[in-house]
C-alpha cells in the first residue's frame, strides 16, 4: 500500500445518474474524496487502478451486479468497506451480501442521514484502524531501540551505563516506556553493571 492518507476515498457504483451525483454531493467533504461511476464493471476498473477505502454500491445494476462487485472487490482490496443499497431488499440477499463481506446493507428508500451514519461509522473505524497501526509501527520502534539498548549493556562499565540511562530516559521522555517500565529497565541495566 502506499503512504498513509488522512482523506477517506470513497467510490460510489450506481447506474441511476440523478442518485449517483446526490450521492456523490452529499457525501463530499474535506475528509472525503468521493468518485461516482454507473457500474459496477467500471467500478471493478477503477478499483484495479486507484485505492479506495469503502465502495458503496447498488445492487442491481447492468452488467455486474453488487454482489458479484462486491466480491470481486474484496479480492482486491479485503480491507474495503463495502455498503450495500438495494431497492430490492430481501433477507436472502441480505444474508448473502454479509456473508461476502459487506460492512453494511441499506434498503432503499432511505434518507441520507441514514447513509451518512453508515459511512462516518465506516470512517471511524478506518481511522482507528490507521492509528493503531501508527501506534503498533512506533510500538516496534521502541522496542527495537530498547533492545538495542538492552544488548549494548552485556559488557556495561560505568560510562556505558551512563550513556545506556540516558537513551532509556530520552525514551521514557518520547513516551515509548511509562514509569513502572523505565524503572524496571533502569533496574535490570543498573544489576547488570553491578554484577557483570
């Protein structure tokens, strides 16, 4: 994947024109690229091409139908959120579309606010996702700066200990290590110089 981008990028699939530029319109922010395409065929193309974050797509549709672009966006992308919105709402379908994958199912009619809860929930969890992977990524770092500061003190004199004490503090102070574990690390590298 390419570097992390902080705007959610959204493609819309629905063959009635009016319902896709309101769409479109009304999901537009400065948080949100939004790309509007007629079928599913073209949003498979564009899927191929460009990076999307949640695909929202009518059911049926000429050509490919949401449900077969659904799944065949899935493979391309498995992270994707996809929200499904039909007219032609059944349980069966229902069932089928979340057994694919899709993060949610709306039967149409139904007023934008609804489709707007759908896709600020599908952006908060995108979010979150996105931060807990900066945190797992700065987590690693600190844990590879800790061991390296760790295994420099296997053969610990006292101005080795010193400069070892000082990167622990430099990442107690970046936040990498809390308290209790600054004190526990300090401790094992003090006992290491002490008894060899």
């Amino acid at each position: 994947m390419s570097e992390e981008r902080e705007q959610i990028r959204i493609l819309i699939a629905e063959d009635e024109r009016a319902f896709r530029i309101l769409l479109s319109e009304e999901l537009q922010d400065e948080n949100r690229e939004v790309k509007a395409v007629a079928n599913g065929l073209e949003a498979l193309d564009l899927l191929k091409k460009e990076e999307f974050d949640i695909l929202i797509t009518d059911l049926k549709m000429p050509e490919m139908g949401g449900i077969e672009l659904l799944k065949e966006a899935r493979k391309i992308r498995p992270d994707l959120l996809v929200i499904v919105i039909t007219g032609y709402a059944s349980l069966e379908t229902a069932i089928l579309a979340l057994k694919e994958g899709a993060y949610d199912y709306i039967r149409k009619p139904f007023s934008l606010e609804e489709l707007k809860v759908s896709v600020n929930n599908a952006c908060t969890k995108i979010f979150l996702e996105r931060e807990n992977k900066r945190l797992l990524e700065d987590l690693k770092k600190a844990y590879e700066r800790l061991k390296e500061v760790v295994a420099s003190k296997e053969q610990t004199g006292p101005e080795d200990l010193l400069g070892a004490l000082e990167r622990l503090a430099q990442l107690r102070r970046e936040g990498f290590l809390d308290e209790e574990e600054f004190e526990a690390v300090k401790q094992i590298l003090i006992e290491r110089a002490h008894y060899g």
